[in-house]
C-alpha cells in the first residue's frame, strides 16, 4: 500500500473499522489496512477511543480526485467465508472516519431466499470541500460479489472531491437530529419525570416534616417531665443516640476516600456537561474524552478537599496514606480495567487497541498532575474544615444498638437515553441528585430512629445502590439487544460497564453522604439535649 501524506490540510488518512458489533476483528483487518497506528499530535481521549488514521492505507490526496482502484484482496476461506455470513445476517455495519467526519456502511445483503450472501466490495466516496477544509463526506456501497468459500475478492474504492457551500462550523448539523425538538413526546418525558421528582420531594418534606414536628414536640414534652417520670417513661427514637451519631464510621480510610473520589466525579460530571453545552465536542472525535480527563486532572483538590477534611474530622491519623488511596482510587480503577482490556484488543488485533504512548501519558497525568492536586487539596482540607464541629459531643463508650428485624425498602430508578442535548443531560443530573438524597434521608431517619447510629456507610451504599441496578440492566441489554459474542467484545462491554457503573455509585454515594450529614446536622441542632 502506498504510504498516506500526514502534512495535508485535509484528512491524511482513511481509517475504516469494525464497530463495536464486529464478529470477527480479524476478518475486518483487510478492510481497513495492515497498520492502524495514531496520527502526530492526535488528542488523548483520541487515542483512548481507539487510534484515528492509517499509515498504510488506501492514499487520498486532497482535491485529486481517485479513479477506482483495488487496494486490498481477501482470500476468503470457509472461516472468513462464515463469519461474514454472520454479520450479514444480522446486519453488521462498519464506521469509516475522514477528518473526523464519521460515514457508515452495511457490510453486504442476502437474497429473498436468504442462501446466498453478497458482500459490497467498492466504496465511492465523495468528499465536499469548501475552501480548504472537508465539510462533507458521503460512502455509496457498490460491488455486489457472491461469497464462495476458496475464491479471491478484491476491495475497491474511488474517491470524488466536490465544492460545497456548506460551511466548515456547519458540517456536523447533517449528523443531529432536527426534528428532534419538534417531537412533543421528548418535552412532555422531561416534563412528566421532572414533576415526579417534584412530586417525590414534595411528599418525602412533607411527611418527613410532621413527623419530625411530632418529635419535636414529643422530646419537648419530656424535658418538662421530672427525673422520675423520665425514667419511667418510655424513651425511644433518634434523640437517643445523640452521643453516637457522629461517632466516626468505621474503617474511616476507605469511606474518607470514596467520598472524596464521589465528589470528584460529581464536579467532574457537571463541569463536563456545561463544556459540552457551550462547546460542540462531538465535533472531533475523542473530544469528550479528552475534556473529561482533563477536567478530572484540574478537579484533583476537590477530591483532597473533601476526603481530606472528612478523614480529619474522624481522628484520622494516617492522612498521607489516605491522599493516596483517594488520589489513585478512581485512576487505577480505570486504567486496570482499559489496560487488561487493552491486552486482549493486541491479542485480537482489534482497533480499538490503545496505543502504549497514550497509556504512558495517562500514567504521568496521574503521577505528575492528579497527585500533587490531591496533596493540595488534601493540606487544604485538613486546615480549613479538618476540625470536629458537631453539634453534638460523641460519647467515650458507644452505645448499645438494640436488636430489630429486618427490613428493607425498595426504591426504582430510572435509566434515561441521552441525546447530544447536553441540557436534557443536566436536568437528568439533577434529577438524579435530588432523588438520590431523598432516598438516603428518609433510610438515614429509619435508621436513627431504630437507634442505630451507624448512618455513615448506610447513607453512602444505599445511595450507591444504583450501581447495582445499572449494571444488572447491562446484563439484560447484552444478551437480549445485542448479539455480542467472545472474549474480547465480552471484556470489553462488561468491563467498561463495571467501570461506569462503579463511578456512578461512587458518585450518588458521596452525594446520598454529603445531603444526608447536613440533615443528620440540622435535626440534632434543633433538639436541645443536656
């Protein structure tokens, strides 16, 4: 293969792969050249996504135009021969990018009887320009050639440079979906769950409120009564563990950390939807990705901040080991996972294969960047909030808790598809805040007023509990939505998925802990207690 120009102004390559329904990694590799390596200067949530262009690849020169020429040739053998049947029965596609510009095509077609198989063999492309920037691209999948197992076929392709008039700021807008906000069915579910939010928040104030009152009135109405009607009385609820409420959780290293890496990924999740609001990031491929990681790089003290001062305010001694712990949490969880991945994507020769360059890079963020923040952070967190303010003083002894049932209370969540309306995605946080922290208190309130003053890790798992809802509908999406099959595409979805779903239940955990301390603070500010 001729060797593609990286100096162009346009595209300096085709890249053409698989998408991520592929069956066979290897089947595809003619298609898309021998080398997928990435491109000078190319961006690092780029090179997570998977390497852009192709050193030896089909050549295109800007403005000449490519009269069809063969550029690749399949043996196809009964193995090949079998697993491009199987993407043609279930209607495989692959995804091709020029200058960021992604293009799609079917992989081939049946005949009405379904027995024979033809496979495309020539791509058309015609490319539109205007001026010297690429502002449209469109694939026309000709070449209709019968698979028989034992026989030769070569891949054509031929390329047509045309002016537009579309301008270089405009080319996405084909892509988006117009009608999109002429549908009032997209309005009335934003509008249907935003008031049933507003509807749960209402209710759960409600009666949280009267029965707080009741409370209120009732502890008042004991500390008129003498010592001995006190004592003969029967005292019960959440005033009584007054001296063991801000008891510090156990095993305060790990809950300091997770909630420090929890408020992180929250400020890191906002940042990166207002970006996406006011900045058009799927433009260019691998943008998202790559303000992500910065963002989290930049966000590092807020983690140091908040698991800093918490881990303070617990009589935390072993403060450096803790920075460490919240600093690399959500970085080694990460980066394991995408690594082990990635070793299979080299095994399987797929193109999804992180280059080691990028790998090098993520790790001197973490190294050079992430920490010394999260060491500011943490410094920061301990002298500013590190000091014990309860309202409340914490017993030497703790208290005993008193035996109970079991019980437990179920609550739905939802799962929404988001579109690349960033502030649909907003208001989809917020809603999820807001339920999120409702949740946690009336479990926290349960709790306390069982007596049992462990609400710490209470409030952060059933918060977290998301998680598990999340990654259990995965399970049902991949064996009945998808026809996914084998190792690598195996590890790759389930593997990202419990990345996701593992940053997800961080993240409502820390913000399940952080609205239910300051109820947990309000209640016992306002009881008077001797």
């Amino acid at each position: 293969m001729p060797r593609a120009a990286e100096s162009l102004t346009y595209s300096n390559a085709l890249l053409l792969h698989p998408s991520c329904s592929q069956p066979r990694s290897a089947v595809f590799r003619c298609l898309d050249g021998t080398a997928l390596l990435p491109k000078d200067g190319e961006k690092a949530g780029s090179g997570l996504a998977g390497p852009l262009s192709l050193r030896d690849s089909a050549l295109i020169f800007p403005g000449d135009d490519v009269m069809p020429a063969t550029y690749c040739e399949i043996d196809l053998d009964k193995e090949k021969r079998d697993a491009f049947v199987y993407a043609i029965k279930n209607h495989y596609w692959y995804q091709m990018y020029i200058d960021d510009l992604p293009i799609w095509g079917i992989v081939g077609e049946a005949d009405e009887n379904g027995e024979d198989y033809y496979l495309w063999t020539y791509k058309k492309l015609e490319i539109g320009f205007n001026g010297n920037r690429i502002v449209d691209v469109n694939l026309t999948s000709e070449g209709k050639v019968k698979l028989v197992p034992n026989t030769k076929i070569q891949m054509s392709y031929s390329v047509k440079w045309k002016k537009s008039d579309v301008k270089f700021e405009d080319r996405f807008d084909k892509y988006l979906d117009p009608s999109f906000f002429q549908h009032r069915i997209h309005w009335f579910s934003i509008f249907n769950s935003f008031m049933m939010v507003i509807f749960l928040v209402g209710l759960v104030s409600m009666i949280l409120m009267r029965t707080l009152r009741k409370d209120y009135a009732r502890y008042s109405k004991e500390e008129e009564m003498d010592d001995m009607d006190r004592d003969l009385g029967d005292e019960y609820g959440w005033k009584q563990v007054h001296g063991d409420v801000f008891r510090p959780s156990s095993h305060p290293l790990i809950f300091s950390s997770l909630i420090g890496s929890g408020c992180q990924i929250f400020a890191v999740s906002l940042i990166v939807i207002v970006v996406a609001m006011i900045e058009d990031l799927y433009t260019e491929r691998g943008s998202m990705l790559s303000t992500a990681i910065f963002v989290y790089a930049a966000t590092s003290p807020v983690n140091g901040y908040f698991g800093g001062s918490l881990y303070a305010r617990q009589g935390g001694r072993r403060w450096i080991k803790q920075m460490f712990i919240g600093a690399f949490l959500i970085p080694a969880m990460v980066c394991g996972t995408a690594f082990f991945i990635n070793f299979i994507a080299i095994y399987y020769h797929a193109s999804r294969a992180i280059p080691f360059g990028t790998m090098v890079a993520v790790c001197c963020i973490c190294f050079f960047v992430i920490l010394p923040l999260n060491l500011v952070g943490t410094i920061l967190g301990r002298n500013l909030s590190g000091q014990p303010n309860f309202p409340c003083r914490v017993n030497a002894v703790p208290r005993p808790i008193p035996e109970k049932k079991w019980y437990f209370i179920f609550t739905s969540f939802w799962a929404y598809k988001i579109y690349y309306v960033y502030g649909f995605m907003m208001l989809v946080l917020v809603i999820l805040c807001i339920v999120t922290v409702c949740v946690t208190i009336v479990c926290t309130y349960f709790l306390l007023n069982a007596e049992d003053y462990r609400w710490q890790w209470t409030s952060f798992l059933s918060a977290a509990s998301t998680a598990i809802y999340v990654y259990m509908y995965s399970f049902y999406y991949y064996f009945f939505k998808t026809k996914m099959y084998g190792l690598f595409q195996t590890s790759f979805y389930f593997g990202y998925m419990a990345v996701f779903s593992t940053a997800l239940g961080i993240m409502c955990g820390a913000i399940g802990y952080m609205g239910t301390s300051a109820f947990v603070r309000k209640i016992y500010t306002n009881v008077k207690i001797d």
